[in-house]
C-alpha cells in the first residue's frame, strides 16, 4: 500500500503484491516462479532496506539457489544511517537488529553480546525499548548509547547520553513513536580502561566513608563502562598498598 501510493506519485504503474513476515514462506515459491517465467520481481520496503531485518531473505536465498540474478539497489539503512551520526566508534561494529521478546532468550542473547568491543546496533518497537534498555543496562552496566528514532522523517530524534539518562527522557513521555535504532558503546579493551582515573575516584569515594565499597564499585563501573570486577579488584590493590 505504501509503495503503490508513493510510486503513483511518479506515474509509475506495477503489479503489487504483499510480501512480509507472515506469509513469506507462501509467497517466495510464487516469486520465484514467476522469475523462473521472464518476469522481474522488485522486493521494495516501505520502511528500511529489504532483507535487513525485514523481509526478503528468503525470496533471495531462493532466487540465488535458482541460478537468478539479484541485483541490489542502495537505499536508507537505519543501522548505518544512525551509525554514522552517532558519535560512537564506527570502525567495528556489531549488528543485532530485534532480541527475543521472552525475557529470559533476550537476557541470553544480550550476555552472548555483551563482550563486543566494537559498538553495537539494536533495532526495537518503541513499547519495548524501555524494558530493552532496562535489560541491556542489567547485563552489560549502564554504558554510553545513542537511541534513534524517526530518522530522515519530519520528527527525527537523536538521544545520547548513558543508557540510565535515556531511559529517563523517554519514560517521561506520554508515548514513543517510530521505530528504534539504539547504539551502545562496546566493551572497552584492557589497554583502553583508564585506570589511573579509577583509582582516583575509587579514593575519593571512599574517603568519604558514608557509602559501602559495593556501592562505589557499581559507581564506578558504570561511570567508566567497565565490569564491577575491574573496578574491585583495583580497590583491594589500592588497599593492600595502604
């Protein structure tokens, strides 16, 4: 419908058929016919780029078993559209696109992701980018992150800051609207993690001993991006030193 409305716009006429996540495996054998006859077929979409995260795959995967030419034409790629603007490490990165909606498979999956060091791409309905960016900081801590939303539309929004900060904006909103890209910063090296830096807010922290030494650490880790374990272990040290 979206398609045939904006291509009618320029004058151009087409057979159309619906084509997603609930009738692919239907609809690509007759796809493929119809290309194993002479006919073209154009996989189009009305939000993001075909088969990336989206359907598409499977018409393509045949297409290609069936010695047929696929020819792909560049188009918006929310994944690498939000990548470039983001202000986060762009020379390695991860895609994951959607996480399990089952709590306990996307806790699994995000642990599997978790030690990437290059920054990472998830895509989420806006009702589930909460409870996703609640899950991301319980498993990975809460690091730097850009989230997306209605990027090269009217209401395009870009919101940095840590995942805690963001999570703030948004649940202060009566609704969130358009599709969610979220980057989060990767894992950081050994050679990377500033521990100079750790040690003199770990000394500072707890000198002023109105706070316990798990708190501090929790602090810390989240302030650095860094794992709880780091930032203990650097304060036992600290205190064999004294």
């Amino acid at each position: 419908r979206t398609t045939g409305r904006f291509l009618s716009g320029h004058q151009i006429k087409g057979n159309f058929i619906s084509y997603f996540e609930h009738n692919e495996r239907e609809r690509a054998p007759k796809l493929i016919s119809k290309l194993m006859s002479g006919a073209s077929v154009a996989v189009v979409s009305s939000a993001g780029t075909p088969s990336v995260s989206d359907p598409g795959f499977r018409v393509v995967r045949e297409a290609v078993a069936n010695g047929i030419k696929v020819v792909p034409i560049p188009g918006v790629s929310a994944a690498l559209t939000a990548l470039s603007v983001s202000g986060l490490p762009t020379d390695s990165y991860h895609f994951v696109g959607f996480l399990p909606r089952k709590k306990g498979k996307r806790l699994e999956h995000l642990k599997k992701h978790s030690e990437y060091t290059g920054t990472i791409v998830f895509y989420e309905s806006p009702r589930r980018i909460l409870s996703l960016i609640n899950d991301i900081i319980q498993v990975m801590d809460d690091r730097q992150a850009v989230l997306s939303r209605e990027m090269t539309k009217i209401h395009e929004e870009f919101i940095r800051g840590r995942l805690s900060e963001i999570h703030e904006v948004i649940s202060e909103r009566r609704d969130i609207k358009g599709e969610c890209t979220l980057l989060i910063h990767g894992r950081l090296k050994n050679k990377d993690i500033p521990m100079e830096n750790i040690m003199e807010e770990l000394k500072t922290n707890l000198s002023k001993g109105d706070i316990s030494l798990s708190r501090v650490v929790k602090k810390i880790a989240n302030h650095f991006r860094v794992s709880k374990s780091i930032v203990y272990n650097a304060a036992v040290k600290m205190k064999k030193n004294d």
